[in-house]
C-alpha cells in the first residue's frame, strides 16, 4: 500500500504538512526499494534518515503542543508508542521483504490515522487559540 498526499491529510498548518509530506516521501522511498525488488540492505540508509526525521517532526509538533497543556498528555503517548513500535520494527534482523512490508504497512497506516485524527485536532486547538498560523484562521 503506497500513501499518497491528498487533501484528507492536510492538518490547515503550513509547516505540519509540508513535514507529513516529506515523511510520506520518504516512506515511499522505502516502497520503491521493496518494489523494485531490492534486499533488506537498501532501506537501512532511508530507514535511518525516517527515523531522524520522525524524531524532528515529533519535536516540531511538541513544541506546538506546549501551549495545549489537555491536548498534550495523549498526544504525547502516541508519538512514544509509535517509537518504540518502530524501533522495533527496524532492528528486527534481517530485514527481509516481508518484514520491510509489515513495517511499510505499519508506517502508512499509522501516519494516515494520526494526521487524521490527533494531528488535526492539534491544529484544530492551536488555530481556534491563536498559538499557530495557518490558512484555517476565519476573518476577524
Ligand atoms: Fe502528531
């Protein structure tokens, strides 16, 4: 299953998107290295640059999410549980076909859930509290 960006993962926050972009990218590269047939090697470079990015991306939206203190607590937990489900995922040895296509289907899955539903009530709470810019803010 490939994601593709659309306009049911847009969050109304610029920055949030543009990051859920690049992530969905960059889950796609490791599509492509499973499409074209290549072994588990080939994805240990774009599973460590993911993992870098999803650890930058999480900040982003932390740091957001300071000023939404009853927002925040489970938010929070999902980004760690998500974590250590990756981590695990990705050290599993070796990273065959088919454990690269279970972790593939995990992150799509995730992500498209997540943007869904918490990433947009985040931004749904730091538009309506003036905490973020963003194309959703109504006319004053
Ligand atoms: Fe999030």
């Amino acid at each position: 299953m490939r994601l593709v960006w659309n306009s049911s993962l847009e969050t109304g926050l610029r920055q949030i998107d543009l990051q859920h972009e690049e992530l969905i990218g960059i889950i796609n590269a490791l599509q492509d290295i499973l499409d074209s047939g290549a072994a588990g090697e080939a994805a240990g470079p774009v599973l460590t640059r993911l993992g870098n990015y999803i650890l930058f991306h999480f900040g982003t939206e932390e740091n957001l999410m300071r000023g939404l203190p009853g927002h925040r607590s489970d938010h929070l937990a999902e980004h760690r549980a998500f974590v250590a489900r990756f981590d695990a995922l990705r050290q599993s040895a070796p990273l065959t076909e088919a454990s690269l296509n279970a972790l593939v289907d995990y992150l799509n899955t995730w992500l498209a859930t997540h943007i869904q539903q918490t990433d947009r009530a985040l931004a749904k709470e730091l538009l309506q509290n003036r905490l973020a810019g963003g194309a959703a803010l109504p006319p004053r």
